[in-house]
C-alpha cells in the first residue's frame, strides 16, 4: 500500500497542520491496513509524573523504548530501519536516520505523528468525562488561555507535568 495515497491530495503533512477530521480519517485507514497486517505500529506512553521525576528527553527515550518493546512483540525484528523525526534517537543498536520535520519528508514519520496526535487527542478528550471543569475535550492538554485559567481556578492534576508549569504554581 502506497502510504502516500492516504494523505489528502498525495502530500505529506505534519499532523499538528491536518484538520482533526483528516488525522481521524487517515488513522481509520490505517487501521484497515493494521486489520489486514499490512502495517504495525507501537504506542510508547510516559506519565506526567515521570517526566517531571526523569525530565523530558529521558522520558521521550522511555516512550520510544516502549514503543519499540510493543513492535517487537508484532514480529518487527531489532534489524528494522527507523526513521525518527526532529532530534530523537534510538539505541545504537538500531538502524537508524533523524530527520528535521520528518513528518514533512517521510511517510512512516508522517502516519506515526498523525497515529500519535489522534492517540493523544482522544485519551485527552476521554480524561476530559472525568475531569470535565479543565476543557481538555477542547483544548487537550495544549497550552492555551483556557486551560491555564482552568488549572489556576481548579488546580494541577495528575496528569499536568509541574515542570512545564512552572510560570503558574
């Protein structure tokens, strides 16, 4: 299957630059394909309170490590090429290439952030049925007005990473 073929008009976007409906419709694709085993892919997940404990760049190792560990147990071999995007890296052992705005240049990057965004957006707009005065349905977890009026009216959750809100505590 021609990756290409799944982005409007044939052109790679990073995902943050797709409307939410195209990222949602890109990943139903994708998981037609996933369905069909054409396509695998690993979700590495870090929480808050971890990035905080360990900092950012050790805790994007972690979600990588994770990730990788989920592909591995999908037959994907440690023999693999990974692209990875912006400064990221994976353990030496891997074949690997970082691309700056990779997500613009490489389709495996490119699905992979729309995978993620789509991920992240919805397990946001889950939390926000439990947490419904933070707006995360809306906003979710972005930096915007709205939710940093919501966390000085209502307080930090376990799910806001302190070190990144430091302006505000």
């Amino acid at each position: 299957t021609d990756i290409l073929s799944l982005f409007p008009k044939g052109v790679l976007k990073d995902s943050k630059k797709l409307s939410e409906k195209i990222r949602n419709e890109i990943v139903q694709k994708v998981e037609q394909l996933v369905l069909g085993k054409k396509v695998v892919y690993g979700i590495g997940e870090v929480s808050a309170k971890s990035i905080d404990e360990i900092g950012i760049n050790p805790a994007i190792n972690e979600a990588i490590a994770d990730a990788l560990t989920k592909l591995h147990t999908q037959g994907v071999g440690k023999d693999s090429f990974i692209y990875l995007d912006g400064a990221l890296h994976v353990p030496v052992i891997y074949q690997q290439e970082t691309i700056i705005k990779g997500d613009e240049k490489i389709s495996e990057i490119a699905i992979a952030s729309i995978i993620a965004k789509v991920y992240r957006d919805n397990m946001m707009k889950s939390l926000a049925r439990t947490l419904p005065d933070y707006g995360f349905e809306n906003h979710v977890g972005y930096g915007t007005p709205a939710h940093y009026e919501a966390i000085e009216k209502h307080g930090m959750t376990e799910h806001h990473r302190r070190s990144f809100l430091k302006r505000i505590l």
